[in-house]
C-alpha cells in the first residue's frame, strides 16, 4: 500500500466523519518487509493530510484526534513482525499440507537456476495451494473458482483460528 493511496482514503474517510458521525476509526496493514515501526511511519505520514497533529505511537491503542472529534487506532499484521495475511495464514494452517510444502523445493530449483520469487509471492502462492490441492476434494478442484477459493476455505476447518498469532489481531478488533 503506497502512502498516496492510504491518503486517498484517509480523505474519502474525512468526509465520512463528519457526515455519518463516526467515532472509531481502526486502519489495519500488513508489516510486509518493512516491519511494524515503518508501518506505523507511514500511517502517521499519510494520517497529517486529514489532522497534521495527530500521531499513532503504537498499534492496537486509540488516539484522540481532537480536530476530527474521533479515535484511531491502527494494526499492523504480521508473524514476528514482518510478513501479511498471508504469512499468518501458513502459520495457522490446521491441515497437513504436503502439496503447498513441496512448493519449497520448487522455490529452490529456481533459485539454483538463478531465479527468483518474492518470499510475498511466494506465500500467495503456498496459501492458493493449501486451500485448492491440500483442502479440496477432487470434486471440489473441478469448480476450484467456487469451492476452494479464500471465502469457501474460511468455511472449512482449515485454519487453527486460537493460535497465539492471531491474539493481537483479535485484541485490536475488540476495541470496536
């Protein structure tokens, strides 16, 4: 996410404020490989083009932005810092996931034919994997498009929903 377009929203938000009378505002990113303190860098930069005071100093508590009449938090997800959804979900995979795991092999023949592959990539394509060739019966993998996609494999016991690594994320969401 550039800082553009989450000012972009910040400004679509602004007037949103104001006209349906909204008092919490929660913004949730991923760390990616910047990690959480840059992440936290970059919502206070693009957080001036709607209140030049205001200013996060850490992720999942409320700040009072007096100008707006609203509070705003932010999270940042992340797997020991770093990382998006997709990292958080390999890790809390409640499946055995011999298809997505041999993807790492794959990832080391290309990197020993000196090619190479985004480790963000990479995860899209471990998480695709899981959900369509580790969690879909074959009859499923005919209409993977509707059976084994992001929203149905949220509606399978697939993903370990209690692992510590979620706690952040569900402490910042009972703040609203």
């Amino acid at each position: 996410l550039s800082k553009a377009k989450l000012e972009a929203k910040l400004q679509e938000l602004k007037i949103e404020i104001e006209k349906r009378g909204i008092e919490k505002i929660g913004i949730i990113l991923d760390a990616d490989l910047e990690g959480i303190a840059k992440r936290i860098e970059l919502i206070n930069e693009a957080l001036k083009i709607i209140d030049k005071d205001l200013n996060l100093t850490r992720y999942s508590h409320f700040t009072q932005s007096e100008s707006l009449a609203v509070e705003i938090a932010c999270y940042i997800t992340n797997v020991e810092g770093y990382g998006e959804l997709e990292t958080v979900l390999k890790t809390i995979k409640s499946k055995d996931s011999p298809f997505a795991d041999c993807l790492y092999e794959w990832k080391k023949c290309l990197e020993e034919r000196s090619q190479t592959i985004k480790n963000q990539d990479f995860d899209k394509f471990w998480v695709n994997t899981y959900q369509r060739f580790d969690c879909c019966t074959k009859k499923e993998q005919k209409q993977a498009g509707r059976k084994c996609n992001p929203e149905a494999s949220m509606k399978k016991d697939i993903w370990n929903f209690e692992h510590s690594v979620l706690d952040g994320l569900k402490e910042f969401l009972k703040l609203f």
